[in-house]
C-alpha cells in the first residue's frame, strides 16, 4: 500500500512538474531600430525577461531577439508564427489588430505600450520649408509605406494640414527604407530621396549635416502620444499568462531603470545601435522632453479613431483597453 501511495506520489510531482513546464521554454522578440525601442534594448541587455521568467516558475528560458523595421515586416512575420512579442509602432499594430480581430488561428493583442517621442521630417533639399512645398518629384523615405508608424503619423499630420479627405496627398511620394539606409541616402545627397520622417538617433544624426534641415516635429501637431507598443498573437497570451506577466513585468523594470539612471540606459543604447551614436548624444536624446517610456499606452485611440475614418482599418475598438491584454485592464491608459 505504502508503494503504491508513494508511485502516485511520483505520478502526481511529474504532473506538476509538467503543469509548470506546460508555457514556452523559448520565447522570440523583434525589436526595431532607434531609441523609440529602448526598452526592448534595455531588456535585452539585461536579460530582464530571463530573470522574471525564473521569478515566475517558468525556469531557464531560451530569449532570441530579431531586428525588424517596419509595420508590415514585422505583421507578415507575426502572421507567419514566427514571432510571440513583437515591437512595432501603434499604427501597424492597430491594422494587424482589426484585420485579425475574431480569426483564432492569427488574432492579436496588444500587450503593453511603449514609448513615445518626437518624429522629425527632415530634408535635404533647401527650398522646402513645409508640406506645401513638396512636388510630385520628391521621395520621401520612411520605414514602411501605408501601415509604418511613420507613414500613418504623416498621414495624420497631413489631414491636419491639409484637411482629413486628403490624409493621403503624400502617399505617392514615399519610399520604403529602413532608418539607417535613409539617414544614409538622405545624408549623401546622392540618390532620389530628399526627405526622411525618422525618429531618434536617426533625425538628430541627419539634422547635424550641413546640408540637412528640419520641415516639422510630429508633437507640433499630434501632441505627446504612445508612438510604439509591444503585441503577440493572441493565441500565445492565451496559453502563456505566466509568460505574458513575466514580459509586461521585465517592461516595467526596463522602464525604471531608463527613469532612473539615464546614463546606463544611453550606453546600453549607445552599444546596440546600428549607426554610430556616442552615449553622451544618446542621453540627450533620453532627455528630451519628448522622449517617455511607459509600459501604459497612452493615446492609442487617435491612431484607431483616424485609421477607421480613413477607412484604414474596419474593427474599430470602443476603448483602448479592447485591443490589450487584461493585464492592464486596471492602468490609466488611453
């Protein structure tokens, strides 16, 4: 009797034990180039999704990091199944959110906002001073066209210049290329882009070249908004809550350490960059008034309440809370 108690004593400690074991041992994350994505660097760096993953009974986990820019790279990626967090700009996500909104197998969900900072369209070509100036000749290079961050805040920038129905005048003038080739392109002077709406380091590297200028900030005209957010299938989230908590948790940890020593987050920023950018050039960029790093989001209803007037998106979310995780159900976000 006391062999049998003690063989379902063994039974039942493997249960749990494969209980405990049932989420991912091994997690994939893409993150983008440019201080927007500071918190994912800072978490890499850190190996902070490691350690809240073993404060959470989930063990050794494998973390790969991916570099992806763009919208709709990094939706085709999701899609794909080959990604479980992904960083990207709110607007690419809200498009991936709506488009897959009640499909089981693809449906994904917003896991935690970002970060927010100013975005520059800079050029290098003297005679434009504003929107207005800008001919059908003139390519204007961001990281993706139509769904990009960059594409959809021009966009809204430009229905505010030039009224709502005409959201899309410059539509026609852009070109699909990562940061760091643009900076290049734009910089050169030697090819036919002329123009970049970029975020840091990228705009403050352009705007020191002598032949480069800058048309206008995107917090001139849309305010201080949650311009990039983390997401995952939803799927994922479902079968990994312990996973999910651990991510938002190493989030909120990598976020406090960039509020409370600047200095280590700029050279942790300064080591990953793509381009060449000193840590003391880096803080600056931290510094800035503009630049916030918050795991809650905050104005996410301007990108979805635009994108469905400009028939962007169809799903259209009530509130902000609809399109994230439960998790965050409770914080002040918007």
């Amino acid at each position: 009797m006391k062999l049998k108690q003690a063989f379902l004593g063994l039974i039942a400690a493997g249960l749990l034990a494969t209980a405990a074991r049932a989420e991912v041992s091994e997690v994939r994350i893409s993150k983008g180039f440019g201080i927007l994505y500071l918190p994912l660097i800072v978490m890499e760096n850190q190996k902070l999704l490691e350690k809240h993953a073993r404060e959470a009974g989930l063990g050794d986990v494998k973390v790969s990091w991916l570099s992806l820019d763009g919208g709709n790279v990094i939706n085709d990626a999701m899609m794909a199944g080959t990604l479980d967090f992904a960083g990207t700009g709110a607007p690419g996500f809200v498009t991936l959110w709506s488009k897959a909104k009640g499909i089981p197998n693809v449906e994904v969900v917003g896991v935690s906002g970002m970060s927010s900072t100013s975005l520059w369209l800079n050029t290098n070509k003297s005679e434009i001073k504003s929107l207005k100036d800008f001919k059908s000749s003139d390519k204007i290079a961001l990281p993706g066209i139509k769904t990009s961050l960059a594409a959809v805040v021009l966009q809204m920038i430009v229905a505010k210049e030039f009224g709502e129905e005409n959201y899309a005048k410059l539509d026609p003038l852009t070109v699909s290329l990562p940061h760091p080739e643009a900076l290049a392109a734009l910089v050169s002077g030697k090819t036919e882009i002329n123009a970049h709406f970029t975020s840091p380091p990228f705009q403050y590297i352009e705007a020191k070249s002598p032949n480069v200028h800058r048309v206008l900030s995107s917090t001139d005209y849309l305010g201080n908004i949650t311009l990039d957010v983390t997401f995952a299938p939803k799927k994922f989230v479902d079968a990994n809550p312990k996973m999910t908590q651990a991510f938002i948790d190493a989030l909120d940890e990598a976020n406090g350490l960039i509020a409370k020593d600047k200095k280590q987050a700029a050279e942790i920023f300064s080591k990953s960059s793509k381009v060449k950018v000193e840590p003391a050039d880096a803080q600056e960029m931290i510094e800035d008034k503009d630049a916030k790093f918050d795991t809650t989001p905050n104005g996410i209803m301007n990108f979805a309440d635009f994108m469905h007037r400009a028939g962007l998106i169809k799903n259209v979310p009530s509130k902000w809370s609809d399109m994230f995780v439960p998790q965050l159900a409770d914080r002040k976000g918007s």
